[in-house]
C-alpha cells in the first residue's frame, strides 16, 4: 500500500482547481487556501500523474514474510444447526484444486458443538485435516469466541490461504478474524486462482461489475476470501477417506464473551432460488403483468421458480429474494430461461455457471446470448404463450 502527499508549498488557487476537476471521484477539496483529500479517493493517481506536481505517492515499506512458514488451503465450516452448509462443500473442492497447484494439504476449521457428523462429512468431501473446536459454549454464535478458536488455530497451524463461505455466519466471522491477523480479506471472489509462489489471486466484480478485478495479498499471510454459494462445484464424496480429525483444545478464556444469547428459533422458510433446479427469470422486456403470469405457469408446470433483474425489484414488482446477480443470490439451476433480459455483466455474473441456459430476446446482439446454450431472438409475450402451449403438448 501506500499513501498521497500534497506538496504544500507548490499549492495555489489555480493549480488547486485544475486539480480538483481532475479527480473523477470528487475527493480533493481546496478551502481557505488549504488543499486536502479525502476519504472519497479510490488511489487512481490521477492527480499525480496529471497534477502538475501537487501530489506524490510514497509507497510504504513493506516487510518481507517468510511465505514457507504458511502452509495449506484452509476452509472455514459453516456447521450452524449441526448441518454443514453445502457452500463449505463447494470451498473444499475449489481448496483441493488450488493446493494441488503448491503441493499443500487441504484443512478444514468447524467451531460448535456435536460435531463429530460433521467432522466425519468434512472429510469425506476432501479434508486432509479436519481440526475440531467443540464446546456447549459455542452452540451458538458469538462473535468473539469464534473468533478466538479461529485466531488459536491460525497461530498453531499458519495456514497459507482461508476460504470462507459467504453465508450470514461467514461474512460476519471472516472480516472479524482477518482484521485480528492484520491481513486481507477479499469480499465475494467468483474466480480463485494459485500461484506457484502459494499467492492467492483473489478475482471479483469491481466498480458496479464494470471490470473484473484481480487481487492478490503477497505481503501478508493467511490470504481471506469469502465465495458465495453456488459459485464453485461441489466434489464428489469419498467413499473411503484418509484425512483426520484432531479435536482442539478449548480454553476459558477462548469461550469468553460480553454477548449472552437469550434465546434462539428457527427462521420460517422462505424461497430460496439459490436451490431450485429450475428458474424462470423475467426482466424489463417482461414485466408486464401478463408476461409474469404466463411466467409463473411456465415455472410451476417446470417445477421450478421464478426470479427477476435488480430493476423489477427496484420498482418494487419483486421482492428482493428473488433477485439474481451481483447485488442479488448467485444460482446455479439445471435450467435457467431467461426472458427479456438484455444480460448485464452485473446479471451475468449471478447465473452464467448454470447448466442450460435459454435465452429470450428481441435485441440479436444482447449479451445474454454470449453466455446463453439456447437464443431465441423475438417478441417474449409471442414466444412464451407457444412455448406453453408446446410443454402442454398443445
């Protein structure tokens, strides 16, 4: 990292303006004779490439780390309620790959209690180790115990890199623990990738979806991520496994907390289009109420569901649930029929790993049919009633 330093004494009104029309994020101001930046700045350098010298950059001294003494791919164990969610089955087949690149084992972390099911499962889906906190103290989650049973296993064991599954537990434990170990975190990775020298690239949407940035913490170890569900590929499970479970030991001070948990229940179900095999999705070329009748009978003869883009929810036709994309759920469903969406990257990146996708719109150079297996270029309220009509055999 590094920071911007205003050389004060080149500063005058006319420099300061010219300088403030440069920045495209609107984060130098200039008041009272005193040239400032903000917090706004996103460290493009603008201003000092084109500031006429008003601004350097200092890069910080950055301390070497001795990377050999880092060693595994580590997944964090949602096991909340005593069942492991399947995004952290997802992470152990993606952590095997990446420690197959620098010939390192693959760990797995679960913090609650009973977890022996769990452990078992773990290893089935590819831990070489499974390390075990189990305790009645953490039944329930609080934030700082799991957080000491997660920072007590990264200083005895170093893991090189930690993949966190972006569940509600997740996004809340990972930023908390890698702020305690003074290392990144990178938020929402679609693309993971291993270098030889065990630098994780870190990939993920960046400035509303626009690029795709690639993110790598070589200085500091272990490397944080958190990957949504239904990004990666769940593993086939081993009949067989040879990894181990070593149950950890849980101290008093570890279980210590300002947080008492008066009482704890089930959420009601709800739809979760994340899980369906089957998604009917409309956008704004279908969002006449005619068009999500008729695609509402198409999900339910299917068996599936129907989801929208984030302007249908904005305008307030869906509930937010029911959104895909980046701002929405990813999916993954046997089948996903799109109907007059136009494919924005922010879309696209929420659905493009489904197994056959159908594709429905007037425009032949949407981007949707870039990624689509099957493009259909027409009039979806033409189009939909006959299809219909065909599945009914009519």
């Amino acid at each position: 990292m590094g920071k911007l330093i205003i050389n004060k004494n080149l500063v005058t009104e006319e420099k300061a303006l010219s300088l403030i029309k440069i920045c495209p994020f609107n984060a130098i101001t200039y008041k009272d004779g005193s040239l400032d930046i903000t917090s706004a700045c996103k460290m493009c350098k603008m201003c000092v490439k084109k500031g006429q010298g008003l601004v350097d950059f200092i890069e910080d001294d950055v301390k070497e780390i001795d990377k050999s003494l880092w060693r595994g791919v580590c997944v964090y164990a949602d096991c909340s309620g005593g069942k492991i969610h399947k995004v952290t089955l997802e992470l152990l087949g993606k952590a095997r790959e990446l420690a197959n690149v620098i010939d390192h084992p693959v760990y797995a972390i679960a913090i609650g209690t009973n977890l022996d099911e769990c452990a078992n499962e773990l290893l089935r889906f590819g831990a070489d180790k499974v390390f075990v906190y189990d305790d009645p103290a953490f039944a329930d989650f609080r934030i700082e115990p799991y957080t000491s049973a997660f920072c007590d296993f990264i200083d005895k064991f170093k893991p090189s890199s930690i993949l966190v599954g972006a569940t509600n537990l997740g996004r809340q434990l990972a930023p908390r623990v890698a702020a305690r170990c003074r290392t990144g975190l990178t938020a929402d990775c679609t693309v993971l990738e291993m270098k030889k020298n065990t630098d994780l690239v870190q990939i993920r949407p960046a400035f509303g979806g626009n690029i795709m940035a690639q993110i790598i913490t070589p200085a500091t170890r272990p490397q944080f991520c958190t990957v949504r569900y239904k990004v990666f590929t769940e593993p086939t499970p081993m009949d067989n496994p040879t990894g181990k479970i070593v149950n950890m030991t849980v101290t008093d001070k570890m279980t210590m907390s300002a947080i008492d948990v008066i009482k704890s229940f089930a959420k009601p179900k709800d739809i979760d289009i994340a899980e369906a095999d089957v998604i009917v999705a409309v956008g704004r070329g279908a969002a006449s109420d005619a068009i999500r009748q008729q695609a509402e009978a198409l999900a339910n003869m299917l068996g599936g569901v129907v989801a929208c883009t984030r302007p249908l929810v904005e305008e307030n036709i869906f509930d937010a649930k029911h959104q895909i994309g980046l701002s929405g759920r990813t999916v993954k469903p046997k089948l996903i029929i799109c109907l007059g969406i136009s494919g924005a990257v922010q879309f696209a990146a929420g659905m493009k790993s489904s197994d056959c996708i159908v594709a429905v719109n007037t425009c032949n150079t949407a981007p949707i049919f870039d990624i689509a297996h099957y493009c259909v270029v027409g009039d979806v309220a033409e189009i939909l009633p006959k299809l219909i009509n065909k599945i009914k055999g009519e």
